[in-house]
C-alpha cells in the first residue's frame, strides 16, 4: 500500500518509467486524476475490473476485462492456488519511492509554516481511534486524501456533498456527533459560512464537536483554476470571495487560533473529548 502514490503519480518521468503490467480495480472509478492519466498514457497489457453487482464502475473505459465475482471469492480463488510472487523489482521501486516522498513530505510539513497540508495531516492524526473524523468538500478532503498519514487504529471517516458541494456540512457534522462519540471536523471557511446557522445551532447540543476550520479569507480551490490568471477577470470579487469574518464572536462557539502545528495538536487535545463546540 503506498501513501504517496498521488504525489508520485504527478512527476511523469518517474511514473511511466514504471508502469504496471496488470491493473486489478475494486471498487468505483478512482477519482485522482493523476491516477486516471497515467494509467490513459501507459496502457497496462490486462485491466480487470472487479464487478460482482454487474454495475460498470468503469467511468474511464479503461478496463479490458470485468470480473464478475466477489472480491472476497477472486481472493479466496488466488489463495488456494498458491499463487504468490511476492515482491519485484517494480514493487521495491514503488515502496522505496514512497518511502522516500512520505520523508520529504513529513519534514516540509512539520518545519515549515502551518500550511492547509498540515492542518488536515494533524487533525487526521489528533482524532481518537474511536471518534469520528468529518471531512468537508472541496480543499479539505483533496488535503486529507494527499497528505494524511496511515495509522494503526483508524476514526470512522464520513463525509456528504450538499448543494453547491459545501452547504450543510456543519450541521451534517453535528448530526454524527449526537451519537456520543467525539468528532472533529475539518471544514475551511467557505463551507462554514455556508452553515452558519448550523454551527449556532450545534453549540447549543450536548455534543463533543471540535471544527478544525482553514480559514484563508475566501475560497482558496479556485486559485488552482486556469481562470486565476487572467488579468481581464476581477478573480478575488467573483471567485476568491473573500469575507473577513471575526468567528469568534459567535454565541456559545470556543473559537481558537492556531498559528503553528504544536498550538493545533495542543488546542485538539484540551477540545476534543469534552462537550461542547470547539
């Protein structure tokens, strides 16, 4: 299992240097993009994808073969007939280079200044094993997905895409916290103003809710865009939309600033487990 593999996948040189032979799919389509196009360029000889509800998850028409069986039964199947070749030279590649990257990663992310990177990295990390983890759309889960790291005990994750990709996600958040288990959730500040009503609502609940929120003025996703750097378009206005919101002048909300990844650690560990809305 690699934990960098989106990060690897992005230096093309290195990825189709190293192509796979044969793709085995569980599952839906993969959602990264990196994924998607190196395996569109390198074109790998076999491509089954494992498809026991007879659904077609294959958005990318990229599957040569669809295999009509459980998983736990193509499994089951492969280990009664011992087949097992263990590791390869092209296996050793890819675990080194992920080794390697999850290295470099660690220590630009935990040297560096508290970036939105960090942030979803720690709150992942500072969840307990029997919480919930709460992850919002747009840069937060692509942060989660990129930068978290594996654990030996994992949180439930849960996640739900509203109108707009961002509304509801608060009060959704709120939700999973009256069940009695500690949740955290990683929201940036968009989404939060798009459930502002929910966040007043939820410090008024008996619940442990701890919102880990980016707040960098606006929607940051959008600086990816093409359209960021076109001088014709007012991009801050229409796109970037910054608010300068004061958060913690809202009623009954425990409102924090973290400016380093040692004051984040510190603040969920004081937050998360004691009733209330953090």
């Amino acid at each position: 299992m690699l934990e960098n593999a989106d990060h690897l996948l992005k230096h093309a040189s290195f990825a189709d240097a190293n192509p796979p032979d044969v793709v085995v799919r569980i599952g839906n389509s993969p959602t990264s993009k990196s994924l998607r196009l190196w395996l569109e360029r390198t074109k790998p000889a076999h491509h089954l994808v494992v498809d026991p509800d007879e659904r077609w998850n294959d958005a990318t028409f990229l599957g040569g073969t669809v295999v009509r069986q459980t998983v736990l039964d193509l499994f089951s199947a492969q280990s009664e007939s011992g087949f097992d070749r263990g590791a390869t030279g092209w296996t050793n590649t890819w675990t080194s280079a992920d080794a390697r990257a999850g290295e470099v990663i660690g220590t630009e992310l935990d040297s560096g200044p508290l970036l939105e990177a960090a942030v979803a990295r720690l709150s992942y990390a500072n969840t307990p094993d029997h919480g919930v983890f709460y992850v919002s759309n747009s840069m937060p889960v692509r942060d989660l997905d990129s930068f978290a790291t594996r654990r030996a005990a994992v949180p439930l994750a849960l996640g739900n895409r509203g109108a707009s990709g961002i509304d509801g996600v608060v009060s959704s958040a709120a939700g999973a916290a009256r069940t009695g288990r500690p949740v955290v959730l990683l929201i940036g500040d968009i989404a939060t103003l798009h459930d502002i009503g929910g966040l007043i609502d939820a410090a008024r609940r008996d619940i442990d809710l701890t919102i880990v929120m980016v707040n960098n003025n606006g929607g940051g996703i959008f600086s990816f865009l093409p359209i960021a750097s076109h001088d014709d378009v007012n991009f801050d206005e229409i796109f970037h939309t910054p608010h300068g919101t004061v958060y913690d002048s809202l009623p009954g909300v425990r409102h924090q600033l973290a400016a380093t990844g040692a004051e984040l650690t510190e603040l969920m560990a004081s937050a998360v487990g004691t009733v209330g809305t953090d």
